[in-house]
C-alpha cells in the first residue's frame, strides 16, 4: 500500500516511530497530485512550498525526541470556503477569485494547531450551492473511482481528495448535505456535527442557520480525531455552543449492544436506487448481528423538508450573498454609476445556480410573499424537528441511505435543478433539526459506485454515532 492511501492514524504511527519522515510523506503525496489532479481536478489552490516547508518543521520536532499530535505532519485538504490567511480562498466564486482572508477561520485556526500538511484548498459548488461540484466556478471535479461521474457535493473537491489520494483528510461543510453525500459518493466517512458544535467563524456563509464545518476521512478513527482538533466553543460565533466537548476518541469502542436503532420509513420510499436500498438494509441487519435492536419508526414531516430547505437556505443566501456589491467585498466589473457597477459585478461574476438561488430566496422573502413561503418554511422546520424529538424517545440513532441513489454521471442533473434538489431528501432533514449525521461506506454498486448510509444522533451526540459507525465498520 503506497503512503497516500493510508489513514492517518496509520501514518501518525510511523511518523512517530521514525519510519518514515513528514518530508517524504508529503512529497509522496505532492508527487501524486502531479500524477491525478489533472484527471480528479479536486483543487483549486494546491500550497506546496507551505506543504514543504511545514513538513520539515514537522520532521525537526520529531528528529528533537518531541511526541506528536495526531493529525502532526499529516496531509489534508480544505474547503475553499473556510478562510485561511494569506492563502486564497475563492468559495469556488469569480465574485472572489482573489480574495485572500487577512484571518483564519476558527476551525481552521484550531486545525493548524495540531500541524498537519495543508495540500491545498478544495474544489467544490459555488458559495456550497449545490450536490455535483459542477456548479464550481473554476472547474468540475471528478469522482476518483469513476471519472465520468460526479463525486457529489457540495465539498466534491475534498472527498474527491481524500478518496483519490490527493489528501489523507479533508475539511468541508455541509449545509443541506454537503459533507455527506459526496463521502457517501466518493467511499469515504463523513461527519457533519451537531449545529454549533465547530464554529462557523470564518466559514464563507451560505445559509448560516444550517451551515456546519465537519470532517472528511478514510476511517472512523480519523473522525474522531479531526473532530477532537476542531470542536469546541468559539466566542468568535454567538451559535456555537458551550456545551463540553468529549474526547471522541473514546467513542472508539466496538460495541453496539442494545444500542436501538430507528429505521424511518419515509426514507425508504419512491426514487431511492435498489442497490443503495439494499445495502442500506444489510448494514442495518449487520448491526441487528452485533447486538442492536433496530426499530422501524415514522418521520412523518420528510417529505416537506426538500420545500422548506429550498425556501430557508436561498433565503438566508440572499441574504448573506448581499455584501458581494463590487465595494467591500471581491471583484469588480465598472459601470456607468453605481448601480450599474453593482449590476455589472453580479451579473457577471456570479454563476447561473448563485443566481437562481438569490431570486428564489428574495422572492420568498419579499412583502407579499414572506408569510406564504417564509414564514410557512419556518413552521414547517419546527415540524421536522419535532419529529426527530419525538423519534428519539425511543430510539438512541436513526439508520437511513445518505442519499437515494450512487453517484450520477457528469451532466446527468445539471440541466435540471429541481431533480438535483430532490436528491438532498435524506440529508436536510438533519440541517433543518441542526442535528449530526455520519455517513458511513457500506458497499459498491454492481457498476462500481460507492454506497454510503447515515447515522442521524442527538443534538450534541456525536459520540453515539461514532461509536456504532466504528463497531459497523470492524465488523464489515
Ligand atoms: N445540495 C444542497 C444545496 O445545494 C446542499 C449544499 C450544502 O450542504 N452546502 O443546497
């Protein structure tokens, strides 16, 4: 097995031991790039002098005798819309080609705390807005086990990076399914955490009352110490949460004894794939094996969640997308007056999709409209949420596909938004409840496409999906 292909719980213990240099390793994996970016096209920014150059600091603390973390000298990707000073960060837009954060984001900040190797910024959909990486600004990702399919997205880039090689683990965000679904569609782990539980400072906004930073790796162990370096309470983000943050390494325990799963019914209805059904119904009797109780339950508001997400997040982008005018914030193209610059500037720097999205979600908010639409999608959210209360009364997760079907060919959905809408059912129920959701590999399509399921947990029970994610994962 080559080096990049490795976990870096894996590499972390032979860099520990000598047996290998961060040097090597990050050329190793640099050297890969050079060999697939042009094929997977997974970033838009690749850092390599800083890759090089933080590699051999790492290599000198080792060489001094010193212990290290375990993310040190390890390779990873961030998405390009999680702010990194002094390095570009374009959120996939025009709009910001060359903005260049003079801060880092919080959890960024908390990441480079534990030094890891940043390979570069990910590609991903404009400003997040999307499910293909086709809406980037820049270029279209490719899936690495299937290069004429998408690899999902929005953060396309960074599963695409860690499933191809190009990073040991990633970064992304996820405000309707963003971390999960391209995970589920690259073969790879995906962890969105609890609304709150990572600070959004510093996290370019789409729909802040959904967006959430999380975790993309190879293993579950990983997971848990990526989220150990980025979770935690920032004063920078009113949102986040004070809540005490476990050592998610403790989760790492294979045991799902008595532990009850719920299996909502609605999630398994018209439009999901046969063989992601399938799969997803063999993890579940692979747990009921280990232990577990699985329980069939009713989430009986699902099928309004699509409508409510579609109306709340464009809403809230129309919203957040206002500072991008040509003055504050990002490019420029003159006009006539001011006005006109203004126009100008959006007209030609934000991408068809960008757009959609800020008339769906002005429209929505419009005198007139804002109750029908608006306010109605906020009644509804509280409907979603209170189904979820309700459903874990009785049960300690929820087991469901990540999305309904593997990934789709390049150009398949992209002439067709709502189609492309409708594939985000199993992942913005989560965001509208603010909850956290895993996705975990669970087996290939007979045409060789990764499938994935979910693990939906409490609010702030990240814990309890990372343990039965474990258990499902050694024993599989
Ligand atoms: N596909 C969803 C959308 O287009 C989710 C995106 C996300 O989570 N950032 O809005």
């Amino acid at each position: 097995m080559k080096l990049y292909e490795k976990t870096a719980h894996e590499l972390h213990d032979l860099l520990q031991a000598k047996e290998i240099s961060a040097t090597e390793l990050t050329a190793e994996v640099l050297a890969h790039v050079d060999e697939v970016e042009n094929k997977i096209g997974a970033y838009i920014e690749i850092t390599r002098d800083k890759a090089t150059a933080d590699a051999k600091a790492v290599d000198e603390k080792i060489s001094r005798g010193e212990k290290i973390s375990a993310l040190e000298g390890i390779p990873c990707a961030v998405k390009d819309n999680i702010c990194t000073k002094g390095i570009r960060t374009t959120c996939a837009s025009k709009i910001l080609e060359n903005f260049v954060p003079p801060y880092d984001a919080t959890a960024y900040n908390k990441l480079s705390a534990q030094n890891p190797i940043l390979i570069g910024k990910a590609n991903m959909d404009e400003f997040a807005m999307g499910g293909s990486t086709e809406n980037s600004g820049f270029h279209v990702t490719r899936n690495p086990h299937n290069l004429d399919c998408v690899p999902g997205g929005s953060s396309g880039g960074s599963a695409a990076a860690v499933a191809g090689g190009e990073a040991v683990f990633a970064l992304g965000s996820d405000t309707g399914g963003s971390i999960r679904q391209p995970a589920s569609f690259c073969g790879v782990v995906g962890l969105k955490p609890t609304y709150g539980r990572v600070s959004r400072y510093g996290l370019v906004a789409y729909a802040s009352s959904l967006d959430q930073i999380g975790t993309i790796t190879r293993d579950v162990e990983d997971c848990a110490n990526v989220m150990n370096a980025i979770a935690g309470h920032d004063e920078m983000d009113s949102t986040s949460t004070a809540a005490p943050v476990p050592d998610f390494t403790k989760s790492l325990v294979a045991d799902v004894k008595g532990l009850k799963i719920g299996l909502p019914k609605e999630y398994f209805v018209k439009g999901i794939d046969g063989e992601v059904e399938k799969s997803v119904r063999k993890a579940a009797e692979t747990f009921e094996k280990l232990g577990a109780e699985i329980i069939e339950i009713s989430l009986p508001h699902t099928d309004y969640a699509i409508s409510t997400y579609y109306l709340i997040a464009p809403a809230e982008a129309a919203t957040n997308l206002e500072r991008y005018d040509g003055v504050s914030y990002g490019a420029r193209v003159n006009g006539i007056d001011v006005v006109d610059m203004m126009t100008n500037t959006r007209t030609e720097k934000f991408g068809a999709e960008v757009k959609r999205r800020i008339m769906i979600g002005n429209y929505a908010l419009s005198a007139g409209y804002y109750d029908a639409y608006y306010l109605k999608a906020l009644k509804v959210r509280t409907l979603i949420q209170r189904d979820f209360i309700d459903a874990f009364k009785n049960v300690d997760v929820i087991l469901a596909p990540t999305a309904p079907t593997a990934a789709f060919k390049i150009g398949e959905m992209i002439s067709d938004p709502l189609k492309m809408y409708l594939q985000d059912i199993c992942t913005v129920p989560l965001n509208l409840a603010g909850l956290p959701g895993i996705s975990v590999p669970c087996g290939m399509t007979s045409s060789g496409l990764p499938i994935g399921f979910q693990l939906i947990g409490k609010a702030l029970d990240e814990a309890t999906i990372i343990k039965a994610a474990y258990t499902y994962e050694k024993n599989n």
